[in-house]
C-alpha cells in the first residue's frame, strides 16, 4: 500500500475504532494468562464487531474471515485502536499464531473454509500435540502411532506439554505413520479434543499455575479428511509451524508485570541520588544493558518483519525466540531485585499486586528456554541455516 492509500486507511480505521470500540474498556486490556474478569459483555462486543470487520486477523484473507490488509496497513488498524486504549481481543492463541498461518500454507480449500474462519472469529482453540516423554528436542522420535483404518486413523499414543489442552476444542497433532523411517514417516494430523479416548491431565508448576498437559490418545478415531499436508510429510508442514511459533509479534499481549516500565520501578523502590541517577550505580548499569537488548530486540523484529516482505517467518525467528527468551528473564530478574524482600511475595497483604505478578512471571519464565525449541537447539538452527555451518553430528557420523 502507498502512502496515501495508508492515510485514508489510517482515518477510516480512527472513525471506526471510535464509533465501535467500547469506551469503559479503555486501557483495561487483558494481562496474559489472566481473563479479562471485567466488562464481559463489553469485551464480546468489541470482538464481535472487529470480527465482522475482519480486523481480529487482519493480514489474513477476505474470504476466510481476515482483513486482508498488508501488513503496512494492519499496523496502522493496530496503532489506531491502540490510541484508543483498545487492543485485539482475539489473543495470542495457537490456532493464531501458529496453526492458522500454518494451514492457510499447507491446507486443501474445504480445510481452509472449514477451520480459518472460526479461528479468526476467536471461537475455538487449538492446542499442540508434538513433545511426548522420550521426544521433546528430538521431536523426531516421536512414537504416537495413527493407522490407517480405511476412511480414518485410529490413534494411540501420550503427548505432553500440551498447553492449554484442557480448554482446547481441536489439537494439531504429529503422528507416526511409517515406523520404518524417523524424520519421513511423520504425519500431521488436525484432531478433535473431543473424540472419544481423548484424556487430558493439567500438570502444575512451580509458577501455580497448570498451562500445560499430558495427553493421552486411545484408540482415537480420526477421519482421513482431517491430515495436512501429504502423509508422511508432516515434518515438513510441522517444523514451518514451528517458525511461527517462533515468532514475536507486536499483537503479542502484556505478560504479567509488563504494565509499568522497569525504569519506573526502579525509581520508585530504589531511589535517586543526589545527581537524579539511580542510587545503584551496578543496577543502574545492569538495567542499563537490559533496556538497550530490549531497544535492540524491538528493532531487530522490525528489520526481520521489513526484509520478510510478506513471505512469512524464517530461521531468522530462532535468533529472534532466544534473544526474547533471554531480555524477559532478564527483566523480570531484575524487578525481583529491585522489589527486595517484597519480590519474593508469594500471595496475601503487603505485597505489591505487580510484583506478585512478576513472582510468578520469574518462576514460568525459566520455561521459555526450553518450550517452542530450546536454547541449544535454536543455536544449532542458526548455525546450519543461517550462518552455513557444517552439522557436527553429520560430520561425526
């Protein structure tokens, strides 16, 4: 889109966020993780009307539900509702973020028609079937079996991690469909969370609360029309969504603690000295270099997005996933320092509402090196496909 054609899309967008967005829900966008308790009513209007505009996904196709907007010109919908004090109340889901992209890829027309639309409608959730016990960073070796049974698969097998399954109505899901061949012999299959044999278990964590599962898969009938991609080819279709997954996004919503700079913080609970600085001279130092990898993060989102042109993630998401895993964990290490003794607040008065969140915001975070690809195995995405480095483990072989 050019400029001009920007600026007319950036007045209509701001009349229509102001005829349509409910003013009581201002500045009162959703933490992750935490549901929006208040102005329900409220918040199911404002989806219902930027659905039917087609602005919840705006990127993706007319015909499916979408906006069908450049990416220029879902930035400036997005910045407009946003000076608003609105946001997307379509979240940051999987089925948003990583299965949709994913489909609207690899997906026949009937699968498009049938699954994009309420996805982009925010009226059904998806979760992930691909780490089970002995296969998490060697996917590969998943062993959850799908038979061919004629008109469908009959599946058998145990996930886990799975997040969100408990509230999920579909998990996207890689089987084993060839036990003669490891990376080959991989399928991906769209199943119905409520299939009979379908056992979920929420797992709790040290953060207390239980976003991931184990799932359980017993004779689960799934029908032929419900595979993406070719059969056998589903490490192809699983590892782009990977990349998706992989990727950051302004639409991404507040983590908890995310509401109030560090900076401020800072201020508030350590103090100045008499010159304005930070009374910490290594703290201030430290946020220093954390609020400039942060800086640099955000720019570096931007030039990937930029040099993308439209043409979707690429391994450059691993670069981006570490770096982001990293400036979190850093941000919240530091808010638990600067908070003293009242950051580590488990729940009860006297503590800081903020600096509970941020408690268990540094507890969950410890995650975010391992989940989506850990640490390692991102470092070695980006030494084979970006900087052209020879496998090691080929070349032990």
């Amino acid at each position: 889109m050019g400029m001009t054609e920007l600026d007319d899309l950036r007045a209509a967008a701001r009349s229509w966020v102001a005829e349509n967005f409910p003013g009581e829900l201002a500045g009162r966008a959703p933490v992750m993780g935490q549901p929006a308790a208040h102005h329900a009513e409220a918040v199911e209007t404002w989806k219902t009307r930027l659905c039917a505009k087609g602005w919840g996904m705006p990127t993706w196709p007319v015909e499916y539900g979408g906006g069908g907007l450049s990416a220029a010109g879902a930035r400036v919908v997005r910045e407009e509702i946003r000076k608003a004090g609105g946001w997307n109340p379509i979240g940051w889901s999987m089925g948003v973020r990583m299965f949709g992209p994913t489909l609207l890829e690899y997906g026949t027309e009937a699968q498009k028609r049938r699954h994009i639309p309420p996805i982009a409608r925010g009226e059904t959730r998806w979760c992930q079937g691909y780490s089970e016990p002995g296969a998490g960073s060697d996917l590969a070796s998943l062993q959850t079996r799908a038979e061919d049974r004629g008109d469908h698969f009959l599946v058998n097998g145990q996930k886990i991690w799975t997040s969100g399954a408990q509230y999920a109505d579909w998990c996207f899901c890689l089987v084993r469909t060839d036990t003669t061949k490891k990376h080959e012999g991989i399928s991906f299959l769209m199943i119905d969370m409520a299939s009979p044999g379908v056992e979920v278990r929420p797992i709790r964590l040290i953060s207390g609360s239980s976003p991931f599962c184990e799932t359980f898969f017993t004779d689960v009938k799934v029908p032929k029309e419900n595979l993406l991609g070719p059969l056998n080819g589903g490490w192809t279709v699983g590892k782009r969504l990977l990349q998706y997954e992989r990727q950051r996004s302004e639409d991404a919503p507040a983590r908890p603690g995310e509401g109030r700079p560090v900076n401020e913080v800072a201020v508030a609970q350590v103090g100045l000295d008499d010159q304005g600085r930070l009374a910490d001279g290594d703290l201030r130092r430290r946020l220093t270099e954390h609020l400039m990898d942060k800086k640099l993060l955000r720019l570096t989102m931007d030039r990937a997005a930029a040099e993308a042109k439209g043409a979707g993630p690429s391994a450059a998401t691993s670069i981006l996933k570490n770096v982001s895993s990293v400036v979190n964990q850093t941000r919240a290490e530091l808010l638990l320092e600067i908070y003293g003794h009242g950051g580590l607040g488990w729940e009860g008065e006297g503590f800081d509402p903020d600096a509970l969140a941020n408690t268990r915001e540094w507890l969950s975070g410890k995650a975010s090196t391992i989940y989506a690809g850990s640490y390692e195995i991102q470092n070695n995405i980006i030494s084979k496909r970006i900087l052209g480095l020879p496998d090691p483990a080929s070349a032990a072989a």
